[in-house]
C-alpha cells in the first residue's frame, strides 16, 4: 500500500505539474481555445496507460503459476526498478528547468499553427507518466495483494490532485526540488525491493545460481501472506526466507544509487547560490504555472 501510494503520489504530482504548466502558459498568452487540444492529449494518454496495462496484466495472468509468468515478472521487476532510477535521477537534474522547456515546446507547436501539435505535446509529456505508472503498478501487482495496490494507488491520486489544487488554484508554495528529492529516495529504496525480487525468481529459473542458500526463515514470525508482512514486502522488499543474493543485491544497490543521489542533490545545493548571484549566467526559470498566484520553487 505504501509503495502504490508514493508511486502515484510522485506520478500524479508530475502530471498535474505538466498539465498545469500547459494550461497556464496558454491562459497567459491568450490561446484558450487551445485548451481541448491538451485536455485531448490528456484523456488519449490516460486510456492507452490504463487499456495498455490491464491488457498485460489479464494476459500474463493466463499463465499464472508457470515458468513464462515468472520470468514476465522478473522482466518488470528489473525494467521497473531502471525505469526507477533513472526516472529519479533525471527529475532530479531537470525539475528546476521543466517550466522553460515546456513553454518553448508550446511555442514551437503554436508557430506551427497546428492544433495536433498541442495534443501531441500533451500526449507525449502524460504518456511518459502514465507508461512509467503501469509498469511500477504490474510490479506492484506481482509483489503485493491486488486490494492494497488499489487502495494505496487511489489514495496517492488524491493527494496528488489536492496539491495541485493548492499550487495552482491557491497559490500555495511548494518546493518541488525537495519534494522529488525526498519521494526519489523512498522510490529508490521500493526499486532495491524490486531487484531483491527479481534475484529470487533469477535464481529459480536457473538464471543466477550463484549464493542461493537460505539466510534464515521468519515466516513462523512475519508471514509474507499478513498484512504488515505484505505491506513491508512490496516496500521495503522484506522476504521471509531469503536466500543470500538477496540482500547482497539488495543493499549494494542502495549503497551506490543513494551515495551518487545524494551527492547529485549537494553539488545541486551548492551551485543555486551562484546562479543567484550571477541570473545573466545561469537564467532562473519563470514559475511553473497558475499565473501570478501560483508559485513553485524548484530548488
């Protein structure tokens, strides 16, 4: 549940955020009639992540139980955990110029004169979103019961619209750089769950023979089938008899991918001062959206 709820908390957020900069941008330029266009590639975006996703998931459901099922769970699990990562890092570099980058692709699709361009630019940005969201959520799905991916899933939805809500509607401040920050590192710890995952099912399809004897068993103590033993599974990639690749995968990648985040984000602290302190070189980005009462800091 907790997984399912950062995900699309993180996700949903990022949407909006796109969306709103869209729309913001049009409304301040005097291009309304253009907002069917977005909202067009909005919904198109929405039904082909969800008609996409349910169609994997009911098709490899057919194979429940045999060979092919595991090893389309594994496949998940690992593009899911590089989806993870690099989705993470790249929010990380990119959050503070997005707003500029989205205003000059509406531009470029305005010169254009073309009302698809829009769509497209919509579609694009939400897909990307949307595409990322399924694939995490088929990991999910595969690791959790289905009733707490759900209830985690719409829980993090609605968080998601009411902080857009408040940023663009109401003008709160929020700190997006610290907002991707915090959520990128819980992220990174549910992808390490992911690999832990995926190093069990590698060792029982013969792919990885290598440190497979059992650690412990504690399933007479925290089941995997409880509550609390399914919730810390998903998340936190707890296994009950774990062999010993396990956790070697486990924390050497959280070792290496949290140690290069971390740094990522001091050398992002230590150069804001200077591009305050030089705007003619480093040009600070316009707020992301919502006019003149929305104001989102990026760093």
């Amino acid at each position: 549940m907790i997984a399912a709820f950062v995900i699309f908390l993180r996700e949903g957020v990022e949407a909006s955020m796109i969306v709103a900069i869209l729309l913001a941008y049009l409304n301040r330029t005097g291009q309304r009639r253009h907002f069917r266009d977005v909202f067009a590639g909005v919904g198109a975006a929405l039904a082909l992540a969800l008609g996409g996703g349910l169609a994997a998931y009911f098709t490899i459901h057919n194979y429940a139980g045999s060979r092919v099922q595991t090893i389309f769970e594994t496949i998940t699990f690992l593009l899911a955990a590089a989806v993870l990562t690099y989705m993470t890092f790249w929010m990380r570099a990119h959050a503070p110029r997005m707003s500029g980058e989205l205003r000059g692709r509406v531009d470029a699709a305005l010169d254009r004169k073309t009302r698809t361009g829009l769509s497209l630019l919509a579609f694009q940005a939400v897909g990307r979103e949307g595409l990322e969201t399924v694939v995490f959520t088929l990991a999910l799905a595969f690791s959790a019961t289905g009733r707490n991916v759900l209830v985690g899933g719409a829980a993090g939805l609605v968080v998601a619209l009411a902080v857009a809500v408040f940023i663009y509607r109401l003008g709160h401040k929020l700190n997006l750089g610290r907002f991707f920050a915090v959520v990128g590192a819980l992220l990174m710890v549910f992808a390490a769950g992911l690999l832990s995952d995926a190093v069990q099912n590698m060792q029982q399809l013969g792919w990885f023979p290598f440190l497979t004897h059992a650690l412990w068993n504690t399933g007479h103590v925290l089941s995997e089938d409880s509550a609390l033993g399914d919730l810390l599974h998903s998340f936190f990639g707890y296994a009950e008899h774990p062999t010993v690749g396990q956790p070697v995968v486990y924390t050497a990648y959280l070792a290496v991918v949290l140690f290069a985040y971390f740094r990522l984000s001091r050398r992002a602290r230590r150069s804001a001062p200077a591009a305050r302190a030089h705007p003619a070189a480093a040009a600070r980005p316009a707020p992301a959206a919502g006019g003149e009462r929305a104001r989102v800091s990026s760093v």
